[in-house]
C-alpha cells in the first residue's frame, strides 16, 4: 500500500458510526473527509452482512436440483426456483460492485461520489436479500404444507421485513434515539447533520 493511499484510509477497520454532530468525547465537528471515510466504512461493514446471507442463500439454493425429491417439483415450484437462482444470484454480483467501484473512484478522490453509489447498491442488495429470503421460505413451505402456506408464510416474511426496513427508523427518529444509541453505544442525541 502506497503512503498516500494509508493516509486516505484508515489503518484499523473498528466500529464506525456515521455522528450527526455527536461523537462521544469530542465535541467538535468532523471535517467533510472524515465523516465520508467512516460512511464509506459503515457501508461495508453492511455489506459484509448481507454478502454472507446471500451467499449463503445462493449455496443453499444451488444444491436443491442434486436433491431426490427436486423432480417431484410442479412446474410453478420449479418456476419459483429458478427465479430464486438468478434473483440470488444478481444480488451477490451487484454486492459486489462496491470493490470496482472504489477501485475506479478512489484513485480520483471521489469519495463523496463512492459514499453515494455505495449507499444506492447497498439498498438494491438489501431489496434482493429480502425478495431471495421471502422466496424461498414461500418455496419451502409449499413443498412442505402446500402453496397455500406458502404464499402466507413468504407472503408475511417480506412484510415483516419491509414493515421492520421502513418503521424501525421512522420510529426511532420520532424517539430521538441517536444512531449511537440504536448500536448500543450510549451516548445522547447530538446536534443533527445532514449528509
């Protein structure tokens, strides 16, 4: 690694958090760089989390034709399989767009410019997580219970988790948690900073 490419980047990847304002210990603002550099850390740290679930879906996914009762499938479980696969499969590729990304960005000093297509991937992965996750638990079910159960048990998983993405930051900026707050670090609300 070259001495100007260690003094953009951290050297430890901790725990990061985006401050609003609010950095325990520390009462001034961050300067413009270092809230991009941790944004673009917190961004893959939550990238990391949904590339080893969708890794792992698509492993489990890969495997089902090799089972003995995979020719059992009717032809909408097949069907509901197989879109499974390419959805499975074109979130781990898009997870992965970050890495050429900032290969391409870095260089320029564009890290606002990284922190923004970083934050877009990672919410088109987090919607194919979520599709891929209620799919084949809707998969699941119909094989088991029938499709009925099915449609209801995918059916209610995607709610869940879109009703938990949309109302868990709602209510909690209505709370006035802080994001500090939200990880469990302690701390109190600060004044709030726009990105």
């Amino acid at each position: 690694m070259s001495p100007a490419h260690a003094a953009e980047e951290p050297a430890t990847a901790g725990p990061n958090t985006e401050n609003h304002g609010f950095e325990p210990g520390n009462a001034s603002n961050d300067p413009e760089p270092e809230r991009l550099r941790r944004n673009w850390n917190e961004i893959l740290q939550e990238l990391r989390v949904t590339q080893t679930g969708s890794q792992i879906i698509t492993g489990f996914l890969l495997t089902l034709p090799f089972q003995q009762r995979f020719s059992e499938l009717d032809t909408f479980q097949v069907s509901v399989y197989l879109v499974l696969v390419v959805l499975a499969a074109l979130t781990t590729s898009v997870s992965l767009l970050p890495v050429s990304v900032h290969r391409t960005l870095f260089r320029r000093g564009a890290k606002d410019e990284l922190v923004g297509v970083g934050n877009r991937v990672l919410k088109v992965v987090l919607v194919g997580v979520a599709t891929v996750l209620a799919g084949t638990v809707l998969l699941i079910f119909d094989v088991v219970l029938g499709r009925t159960a099915g449609f209801i048990a995918g059916g209610f998983l995607l709610a869940l988790m879109i009703g938990t993405a949309v109302t868990l930051p709602i209510v909690s900026n209505r709370l006035g948690v802080s994001p500090d707050q939200q990880r469990g670090e302690g701390g109190g609300p600060g004044p709030e900073k726009e990105r």
